[in-house]
C-alpha cells in the first residue's frame, strides 16, 4: 500500500502542529506508524490523500451514524449556508433541535447548546456546583468528559481519594474537589461519599467509550441513582457519545434509568461542532441570563451545525428499524472477530451496544479500567496494522470504541471478518 502523501503531509504537518495533530489519538502513537491523511468519505469508507479506500469504523469518532457525506444531510447544510454561517443571535432553529432532542429523552426539560463536549459537561458540573451549594464531584476512573481541569484527574493511591492531575497544567488545587471511583463498583463510589459530605455530583458514562467500550451494569447505575438521592447530590450522565448512537433514546433508554443532568454531543450536530446539556427545569433556570450561573459561547447553536442536527435527527426519526439494523451488524461484526480469534487462539473479548463496539485482547471479561490495562495493547497494535493495510479503518487505539454506520450492510461485515482471519492467521504463525 502506498502511503507517500500520508509520510510526507504527517512530517510537514509536525513542524507547525504539536504532533503532527490537533487531538493526541490521531498521531497513532498506541498503534505505531504513519496515520493517514484523509482526503474524502463517503458512505462506509474513507479515502486518504494517497486515494486508498477504507472501511472506517472511526467515523469521526462516532457522530456519522449515516456515513460520510450523507446526502440528506449535505442537502441541508446547502440551503442552510445560503443564509449565513453565524449570526450571534437566537434562530428558530435552536428550538426546533432542542424540542427534538427533548422529545426523545426521559430526563430533559429545558437544554442549552454549546459547541463541543467539552463545554457541555464542563457546564453541566458548574450547574450542578451552583444548585447543590457544594464543590467536590465523583467521576470514574477510564472514563473520559473532555478535557476540562476538573475531570482531567486520575485516582490516586487508591478509588476514594481525592483525585490528581493526569496531565501538567491542571492545578492541584482544583483536582482535590475530584474524587475517582471504579467503574461498576458501587462500593468505592460509597467510600467516595464517605470521604467528602461536599459531593455536587456523579457523573459517569453509562456506556463508557474511552477505556475501549465497557458498558455499565445495570443495577449499577441504579444504585448510584439511590446514593445520588441519599446525599443530596446530582446524577449526571455523560451521552456525548452514546446519545443517539446507542438507541433512539441512548444509554437512559436502554437503562431506563433518569438523570438530573444529561450531556449530548457528536450524532447531535451530523458531523459538525455541536454539543448540548439539559436536564430538570429548576436546574437549567439557574443559567444565566435566568440565574446567576454564567456560560455563553460565540459559536453556541450556530445555524450550520443545528441544521445538520435537525436534519441528521429527522433523518433518524424516519427510520423506526434504523438501530436494530445496526445493532445486528454490530453482533455480527462482533461474534465474527471473536471467533476469528479463537481459531488461532486468540483471547479476544467482545461487546456491543447499538451501532457501537468495541474488543480487548484480554483474557478475562472487562468491566472497568483496571480489567481494560490488561489487554495486549503489542497485539492490538499489530492487528491494527495489519486490518490498516487491507484497507480496514480500527480505532487507533485499544481504548477506543467503534462505530457501525447506516452506509455500512451484512457484505462488508462479512469482508471485514475475513480480512480480520487473514490478520489473525498471519498473527498466530508469525508468533
């Protein structure tokens, strides 16, 4: 495979960008070699500047759920650019998605937009400060909400202490109001709260994306439901991801389970910068310009991404079979990798959800960070490259998710799972 521009536009590009990228992942340190600079998508497949074709199960990292360039979508945006591209002022619009996305959720009755995930959950947990009068937060370990200071923290000695920075920059004065608990352990969540009795929140991804794809237990999340209510605290739940990729209702549909606060992202703004947080009516009239808690944003419900959202959502709406169709993909994609696998005795765990995946190399189940370090991050990398070369497109990373989209049908699953033999088998006999 011939990769030339790929080389060349990677060492150009780390002379004037930190790595070469403007987010860390895409340099693929975790899998080794050159990442591709991609040219064009359509549909299923991405094209990279050297015009080899890939099966992109990235898809900009999960907001395409109709594949790249989706011409109900590009119509949109179209008619949507002949009005302008911002006008820092309300349109019609905003509340045309809003009520949308409202409609479709269990837990929302007044949202706000902004521009990226980051912002939501960042705003989400001023809010959330501001209505309890309390300062520490509860998070878990593995998963990710953006890369604000208060939830770039990891655990410390141990699950119920206060957090420190995982990355320079982030004081340690705000990383103490964050305590880590482990993922489907509600024991370390109750240690947390017994640490602190400032606790303004939880917040957690119910199916967590950033530890590769580990979703929660049910009666997990119920339980910190009850401990939320018990101590006065506010449950957040973390949908930039799962929100309408997981089901027509995300992760709160397919749990059942009610939030005070919900973060949207990603499928919400069809592939362009859009973020939204919402929850209960008294919670969200404490924003300003209503109340005293302050977040704004330039860009924030900009016409372009609402109008690729409107249209990505109806789109969605029109197509009552749309994810169990993906779902089945995602099984089939799933089981065929695992048994794959296992032909050449290759423990590989599995799991999916939705239209989104994920695979460890591991042994044993995973049901949280720790279980996630374990996997054979070698062997990922070498099945990564090996899938790269047959024109397959994995996440760049172990502890990623993957995506199913629309454009996506039962043939090009099938040719994934034999390129993904073809890759095992070279794995086994190389040794």
């Amino acid at each position: 495979m011939d990769i030339l521009h790929s080389i060349n536009d990677f060492n150009e590009a780390k002379q004037v960008i930190p790595g070469g990228v403007n987010s860390p992942v895409r340099a693929f340190g975790s899998v080794g070699g050159t990442p591709r600079f991609i040219a064009r998508g359509k549909g299923a497949y991405i094209y990279d500047e050297d015009d080899n074709a890939y099966i992109d199960f990235v898809q900009s990292w999960g907001p395409l759920i109709f594949g790249h360039a989706d011409e109900f979508v590009e119509s949109a945006l179209t008619l949507a650019l002949k009005d302008g591209l911002s006008f820092g002022a309300p349109t019609e619009k905003e509340t045309t998605l809003v009520k949308q996305i409202i409609s479709l959720t269990n837990s929302v009755e007044k949202m706000r937009l902004v521009s990226s995930g980051t912002e939501a959950t960042m705003s989400a947990l001023r809010l959330a400060r501001a209505f309890t009068n309390k300062d520490d937060i509860i998070k878990f370990e593995g998963c990710y909400h953006g890369h604000s200071d208060s939830l770039l923290v990891s655990a410390g000695s141990g699950c119920a202490t206060f957090g420190t920075p995982s990355s320079p920059g982030v004081p340690s004065d705000v990383s103490k109001h964050t305590l880590v608990a482990r993922y489907n352990d509600i024991d370390s969540v109750k240690a947390c709260f017994e640490q602190s009795k400032n606790v303004a929140c939880v917040i957690i991804e119910p199916l967590a994306g950033n530890m590769g794809f580990v979703p929660a237990d049910r009666e997990f999340l119920y339980a910190l439901r009850k401990l939320c209510d018990e101590h006065n605290a506010l449950f957040i739940i973390d949908e930039v991801m799962s929100g309408f990729r997981a089901g027509l209702n995300g992760a709160l549909g397919i749990y059942n389970i009610e939030a005070d606060l919900v973060t949207y992202g990603k499928v919400i703004g069809g592939g362009l910068p859009l973020a939204a947080f919402g929850g209960r009516a008294e919670i969200m009239d404490m924003l300003s310009p209503v109340g005293g808690v302050y977040q704004a944003g330039t860009l924030s419900g900009n016409p372009i991404a609402v109008s690729a959202g409107i249209a990505t959502l109806s789109l969605i709406k029109s197509k009552p079979h749309l994810y169990d169709e993906l779902e089945s993909l995602a099984k089939t994609l799933t089981q065929g990798l695992q048994n794959a696998a296992q032909e050449y005795e290759i423990p590989l765990q599995v799991d999916y959800r939705g239209s989104m995946f994920g695979f460890f190399f591991n042994a044993g189940a995973v049901k949280n960070f720790d279980d996630a370090k374990k996997s054979d991050v070698a062997m990922y990398a070498k099945f990564h490259q090996k899938m790269l070369e047959k024109g397959v497109y994995f996440a760049c990373s172990q502890f990623e998710t993957g995506f199913i989209c629309s454009a996506m049908n039962g043939a090009i699953i099938e040719e994934v799972i034999q390129k993904a033999r073809e890759s095992f088998k070279e794995i086994h006999f190389e040794g």
